[in-house]
C-alpha cells in the first residue's frame, strides 16, 4: 500500500496542543475527481485527511498533526468522547469516495482497512472499539445521519482489525529508526508499523522487528545491520 499526498488549503496547522483520539469516517456522497477538487475548493470549507478511492488509492490531503475540516459541525451527538470542543482538534478523518448506499469495493476496503491500521499504530490512543473508530453520523446525527452509509462495513472492519483474519499474524515493529525497512515490511505484509514502545499491545503470532539485534524462541523474525532493508525485501519475495 501507498499513500499519495495531494494536499488542500482547507486545513488549521497543528492541533491546538491536542492528539488525535478517533478515527471518524465518513462517505463522500460524490465520485472522484469531483470530491476531491471540492475539498481543495477554499469555498467549500471542507475536507478531510485522507481520501480512498474505489480504486484503492488512498490521496492524503492534510497532515496527521494538522486539523482537518470534517467533522466540526455537531448536531445531537452519540458519541461519548466528545468533550464539547471542536472534534476536527482530536480526529482524523477518512473519506471515501461513493454515495451513502454503497458499499465498499474490494480494493476500497482493503485500502482503509491498511490505513485503518497504520493510524492505529501511531496513535496508540485510537484503540479498537466503536468510540475511537466511528462514523460521521455519530457526531452530526441530524444532518449527515447516512455518513458514512448503512453499507459501510463495521463488523467486518473491527474483526479484521482485531486479527481474526490472521491481519496481526506476522506484526511489523518499528524498533529502532530504520522506517525504510519496516515500512517494506508494513506494506508488504499489510500489517501496523508501531514502535517498539507499543509493541506490547499486540497480540500477534509473529513479530518482525526492524533495527535489533538477536534471535529468541518465539518464532519472531529479526532484521539489523547494514543491509536489513534488502534483507526484509527478500524475506518477503
């Protein structure tokens, strides 16, 4: 998997001091590339962090630690992390491109079930239940009430994102500085990219760790010294 940054004017720098806590996901209710020059278009005062597309390809128009414009509108809320501040200051959120009765296609659900992840593992504060990944209707129940859609796919979201389709079976960790190696790893494998520090809060059957030294019998792969990227390359051919 890839990410392709496109950018948009439509965003606040930093975050007011906060981090992101949530995950809010939403339905563009538009096809690409109308969607997208809409939220680069200043006028509409809209956007989001990231855009999957039903191809598959995920467009990153603003900055993890930049807020987005997606979700500040609050209208009869059920979600119970909101604090009564902007919740664009604490979110990150993922659009994906279709109308609100569709469902995700294939490569779609793949894109965002990665991305899904990889959010999950930098911001170890985003945790698997349905109050740190939601949808936009859980902030603005009375006007987006069908973000992002009856056919968005949560169940199998959250069970693939807790590993019952073995996703966490072999678990990429980013131990020690070296993110060209464990990024080939994270999108080779389709799995989180974490720190060391975070490690721990994964189950996995298996973990690959960038940038140590040593070996030990729990069947975990090790990649280090000079040529570990090469090496990862290889162990995944």
């Amino acid at each position: 998997m890839k990410i392709e940054w496109v950018g948009t004017p439509n965003h606040r720098t930093g975050r007011n001091g906060r981090k992101p806590l949530a995950i809010v996901d939403h339905i563009t209710a538009g096809s690409y590339p109308g969607c997208l020059s809409w939220m680069q278009n200043p006028v509409s005062q809209g956007s989001a962090h990231y855009l999957v597309l039903r191809d598959g390809r995920i467009l990153q128009l603003i900055k993890d630690e930049d807020t987005a414009w997606h979700a500040g509108a609050v209208n009869k809320p059920s979600w119970s992390l909101y604090d009564g501040s902007n919740p664009n200051a604490y979110t990150i959120g993922i659009e994906h491109e279709g109308m609100p009765g569709d469902g995700l296609t294939d490569a779609q659900y793949k894109s965002t079930l990665w991305l899904h992840g990889q959010i999950m593992a930098k911001y170890p504060a985003v945790t698997l239940d349905d109050q740190h990944i939601i949808g936009h209707y859980r902030i603005d129940s009375v006007n987006r009430p069908n973000c992002p859609g009856p056919k968005f796919p949560w169940a199998q979201l959250f069970k693939d994102l807790k590993g019952e389709n073995d996703m966490l079976d072999n678990l990429v960790i980013y131990a020690d500085g070296d993110t060209g190696a464990a990024l080939i790893l994270s999108q080779k494998l389709g799995c989180p990219m974490v720190h060391k520090g975070s490690a721990d809060k994964y189950q996995a059957a298996k973990k690959h760790w960038v940038g140590v030294q040593g070996t030990n019998d729990a069947g975990n792969v090790y990649y280090a010294g000079t040529n570990r990227t090469d090496t990862a390359r290889k162990a995944l051919e």
